[in-house]
C-alpha cells in the first residue's frame, strides 16, 4: 500500500526571531549575529504597542527575524536542534502542529564561533509545519476551509519531528 501523498507534513517554514528591546547599536548586533547564523538577509520587527516602563513605542525596531524555506530551513532546524540535544518539550507544540523553541546562547550550535565585538545572543526558533492542499485556504479566488482530517494535530507533528530529526518528545 502507498503512501498518500497529500498526507504527507512538510516544513513550511522556519522563523528565527531575536528580540533586543531597543534600537539602536544592540539591534545592529543581533542583525549581524542572525544573518551570520542563517546565512539570509534579516528584517527588523518594529514595536506594535506603547511601554513607557521600557521606554518603547510603536513604530521603534525592537528585533529582527528571518524567515527561512525549502531546504535551507530543514538545514537550519537540523543544526538548531542539535543545539538543544534533540530534545523538545510536549508543551512546545500548539494545538495546530506548529512548534517552537528557545536557544539561549547563538554560540550553542554548531558551526558558530564567539565574536567578543558582538556577545552572546539569544534566539527563538519558531516552526510552522503543513500539508500539500493547505493552500486552497490562502488563495484569491474560491478559498475554502481545510477539512478536519486533513489539519495538523499535535500528535501528528510530535510523530513527525521524532521521525524526520530524530528528536525525542519530553
């Protein structure tokens, strides 16, 4: 018996997300540290909500984030689990099949040496996992919703990251 192919999860994509809290010469760092780290051009996010306490308002860059595809990010969650011993929590995964993860410091994976110019960095690693056919609820004309059976549960994407990586569900 074949497998069906319109069952089969994919990556969609990878998101690497590094949040500084202030513009300036720390977030130039961090934009240097993540494009070194994924090897693709960073954008900076910009702060939604007013925090006097931190001194931030809306429209101030307060991070910058990547966002990666294809083989580039299977190549990079490869290297970011291995970061985290290829383990990751239950409570990791949300109700869509989607995970993420934190690293604490960027100089944890491999391949990554310590630059004293730009310090120590921290980083979120956030995955978003689908279906061949999930895009009929994104295109123009006649969008439609996906059915039940055909949506990524919790348990399918836990099944799947310990099959493709490896990785062992805590």
């Amino acid at each position: 018996m074949t497998e069906n192919t319109m069952r089969t999860i994919i990556v969609e994509k990878v998101t690497v997300n590094m949040g500084v809290g202030q513009a300036g010469d720390e977030l130039k760092k961090s934009k240097t540290v993540i494009e070194t780290i994924t090897g693709a051009k960073a954008i900076e996010t910009k702060c939604r909500v007013k925090q006097p306490k931190w001194d931030i308002r809306p429209g101030l860059p307060i991070g910058v984030k990547v966002t990666l595809r294809k083989k580039q990010a299977t190549e990079f969650l490869k290297r970011a689990l291995n970061a985290k011993q290829s383990m990751i929590k239950k409570k990791s995964f949300d109700m869509q099949g989607n995970f993420g993860f934190g690293i604490k410091e960027h100089i944890d994976l491999p391949g990554i040496k310590y630059d004293p110019k730009l310090g120590i960095r921290g980083l979120d690693v956030l995955v978003t996992l689908k279906r061949n056919g999930q895009r009929i609820k994104k295109r123009k004309i006649a969008k439609t919703k996906i059915g039940k059976k055909h949506l990524i549960t919790k348990n399918d994407a836990m099944q799947f990251v310990k099959e493709q990586f490896g990785v062992e569900v805590e």
